[in-house]
C-alpha cells in the first residue's frame, strides 16, 4: 500500500527586513551590560571631554563609571534626601546636582565634598545645569520657579517666577549663554512640526545623537526607539523594564538607559578587534582523518542494507483526510487560529478536497454556524490573488446547495447578498482596469517611432514565380 501523502501548503516568500546604513550602524552594540544601582536611575550624563566618564544619579547617590568599567570610579553621597539631575559642566570637571531637599550641590570630580551649595528653592530641584560660559548654574524646582546662580559666589543672579506646574526639563542653549528652555507638565506648543506616536506609554526622556541627526527616545514600554532626519523609525532597542533616563556618549560608543527598577543598562558599540577575537576564540575543526573516514571501505555481496524509516507525523487534518472524514477536515481548517493566522492551510486544505473531487460533499449538509465561518472566510480572502480561483470554486459550489433554503436563515442570506455585491463591484473594477489597459496600450503604440515601418516599405517586394515567355 502506498504511503499518504501529506497536504502540501504554498507559503509565499516573506520579504525581509529593509537593511539600511542606519539599521546597520545601530545594530553594531554588544549584549547590554546590567550594572545594579540603589534605586531608579532618574538621570544619566555623559562628559563632554575624553575619556567621556558619565554620572549616574539614582537615589541618594551619584556615581561615575569610566566608559568602560562595571564598577563607578567615582561616588558623590553626601545627600540626605534623594538626589536629581547631575549634570556635568563643559570642561568635564564640575557636576552639579539638585535634591529632595531643595539644596543644590556644585561638586568637583576629583574630590567628595561639594564645593559649592546654593540655597533659596522651598521645594524639590529636579533639573539642574551648567550654562555654556560655565560660570553659571540654571535649576528647575518644585516651588514654581527657575533660578539662575552665580557658580564663583554661589549668589542668587535671577529668578523666573511665570510658570504655573512644576519644572520638569531643562536645557540650555549651547550659542547663547544667556538662552535657556524650561519644560512643565502642561505645556503645548502652537505650531508643533511633526507628532511623533511610536511609543505606546509615556515617553520620559529623548536625546540626540553626536552628531545630532538621530533623535533617541525612551518610554515607560520599555523601548528606546531611533528616528532619522525625516522621522521615521530606523532602529529599536529594548529593555527589561520602564525607561526613566538615557544618554548617548558623543561618539556614539556607548547608550546608556536608566530604568525604574534600578539597573543601568549600558551598550557598548563593536569594533573590528572584538570580531577578530571572536573569530580566533572558535573551537577548531574536525582534522582530515575524520573526513576521510571509511573513504576505502567496500561492502561485501552478502551485506544488507537497512535503512532507518522515517516516522511521519501528520496534522489533525491530514489524518482526517487519511480516514475519508472530508467534513471534519473541512471544520478543522476552518478553527478560528487557523483562518486567521494561517490562511495558506485552510485554502490547502480545500484544493486538496476539491482534487479529489470531495468538496462539494465537505461543504453539504452544515448548519447555520459552519457555513457563516465558510461566508466570512470567502469575504475576507476572495479577493487575495493567492486564494481568488479555489475560493470562487467554493462559493460556485455553497450558491448551488444552500440557493432553495436561503429565505430560512437571514443571516446566511445577508452574508451571501454581501458576498454578490462585493462581487460585482469587483468584477466592475476589474473591467474598468482593462479599459484603461486598454488606452494605455493605444498610447504606448502612438509613442512608438515608425522608422521600422518606413525601412520595411523601402524594401522591393517579391513578386514571386514568373512565367517565361516562350
């Protein structure tokens, strides 16, 4: 007896991932490396100088790691209350940082003590920075206002009492030492250039690349996701858990992401060296004796041969198919993850019914729920050229059993009255199309040069076999 054969289902080729320069330079990051810190990571900044240390605030601690060390080689500690906004200034050697307690602390890098405290905000400070001169020190507070220090005589300059919620971003201009943004929970803009609506939850921090043309952006959905110049998504990292803060380092060698649940997620970029290394670390291969092996071997006449049999393993309704339970083959194609999910079975499955000329038996007999599961299958992929002929073949074959009974189920009878109407309003689509086929291909041959026809009509014609005059 020969072997059943299964059901062949046509998957067509799925087109990949578009890889583009961007893609590629974004993918070029090692695993993620997991430094564990005292609590959420609320701020992360990189130095603008090298080697590009960067400071991690969380809790009541600020540390800064070496781009390329687990472990901080530096440790600020001296807080009472929880800790925000360390920022580095433009020389890499001061950081400055707010507090629960609404004191802000100038420190050195090289030491421990802060050097400089600046009092006057009531409230809690969670943004602070350096102005591009250096000299001078901008903090967003709790207390409503945005205050501006002298960093030499830790003296108060300014005060900007006009905004109505707290502040909660900061940003100083880079030209100009006298220009500064500050951000409020309620702000909105009047003419906003692009929304962007990639993340699905709260985005909490955003960032540039070094040179500026890439737009990094992190949410509570735990993803860090990269736009270009035109806003459009290139690259997507993800994390364990609710972003809070991310940096970049100015030559884009390391990302770093704070998370709610206290851990420092830092990515580091590959280089050619890390490849060679990896390639030298590969276990060597299997040496020449072992593909030679049995090379000279010559089996004698009386040897038998026996060959493994393979155990074939059919689906549900292959082994219906096998027992002639064409019905229940039908059904089982018909289950609501396979229709929906994978349409190319179901659609094998009734091209196999219908090779055996058993479809017209598979679709008699149904009650009013398996033949809506068939109707609202033909509704949804008549028209997908993949499965239009065998689906035709089934609604030809459902209009010739069920037409003289359609008046006792309406909604059997609505769902077919919709199938005829889309129907035709596709076979009207269709004729439509060949009429414009057909105006292009009139124009398409009135373009053609009619130099062939002009060298054709020079050519002097065959007057065939004449007869000779006797």
């Amino acid at each position: 007896m020969a072997s059943f054969k299964p059901t062949k289902v046509q998957f067509l080729p799925k087109l990949g991932e578009k890889v583009t320069e961007d893609t590629l330079y974004w993918k070029n990051y090692k695993s993620p490396v997991q430094i564990k810190e005292f609590g959420a990571v609320t701020k992360i900044d990189f130095s603008p100088l090298a080697p590009h240390n960067y400071a991690v605030t969380a809790s009541t601690r600020i540390h800064v790691y070496g781009l390329h060390s687990q472990e901080p080689i530096r440790s600020f500690t001296r807080f009472r209350d929880t800790a925000y906004g360390g920022s580095f200034r433009g020389d890499g050697k001061l950081l400055v940082a707010g507090s629960e307690e609404g004191l802000i602390r100038l420190f050195d890098i090289s030491g421990r003590v802060a050097l400089r405290q600046f009092t006057g905000h009531s409230k809690a400070v969670h943004v602070t920075s350096f102005l591009s001169d250096g000299f001078r020190v901008v903090s967003g507070s709790d207390d409503l206002t945005c205050r501006v220090w002298d960093v030499p005589s830790a003296v108060e300059l300014s005060s900007i009492t006009e905004h109505t919620d707290y502040i909660r971003a900061l940003a100083p201009s880079k030209l100009n030492p006298d220009l500064f943004v500050t951000v409020i929970s309620n702000t909105w803009c009047i003419n906003a250039l692009v929304s962007l609506k990639n993340h699905h939850k709260t985005v909490t921090c955003a960032c540039l690349s070094s040179v500026g043309n890439k737009l990094l952006t992190g949410s509570l959905d735990r993803h860090v996701k990269v736009y270009n110049s035109s806003y459009k998504v290139v690259h997507n990292f993800d994390c364990d858990a609710s972003i809070l803060s991310m940096a970049v380092a100015p030559d884009d060698e390391v990302v770093a992401v704070g998370m709610t649940n206290g851990v420092l997620s830092v990515r580091h970029r590959k280089h050619k060296k890390d490849k060679e290394t990896l390639t030298s670390r590969r276990r060597r291969g299997p040496s020449y004796r072992v593909f030679v092996k049995g090379k000279n071997f010559v089996p004698r006449q009386d040897d038998f041969l026996v060959s493994k049999p393979v155990k074939q393993y059919l689906r549900k309704y292959d082994k219906q198919l096998k027992s002639f339970e064409v019905s229940k083959a039908l059904d089982t194609a018909l289950q609501t993850w396979t229709r929906t999910s994978k349409p190319e079975v179901t659609v094998a499955v009734i091209i196999e019914l219908n090779r055996r000329g058993t479809l017209k038996n598979a679709l008699a007999g149904r009650n009013e729920e398996s033949l809506t599961k068939i109707l609202n299958f033909l509704l949804k992929h008549i028209f997908d050229p993949r499965f239009s002929r065998p689906l035709l073949t089934v609604g030809d074959i459902v209009l010739d059993l069920y037409r003289q009974v359609l008046h006792q189920s309406p909604v059997v009878e609505r769902q077919l009255q919709r199938l005829m109407e889309v129907l035709g309003r596709e076979a009207e689509l269709q004729q439509e199309l060949l009429q414009v086929l057909g105006i292009l291909d009139t124009l398409f041959a009135s373009l053609t040069p009619r130099k062939e026809v002009a060298a054709l009509a020079a050519l002097p014609v065959d007057q065939g076999p004449q007869l000779q005059a006797a």
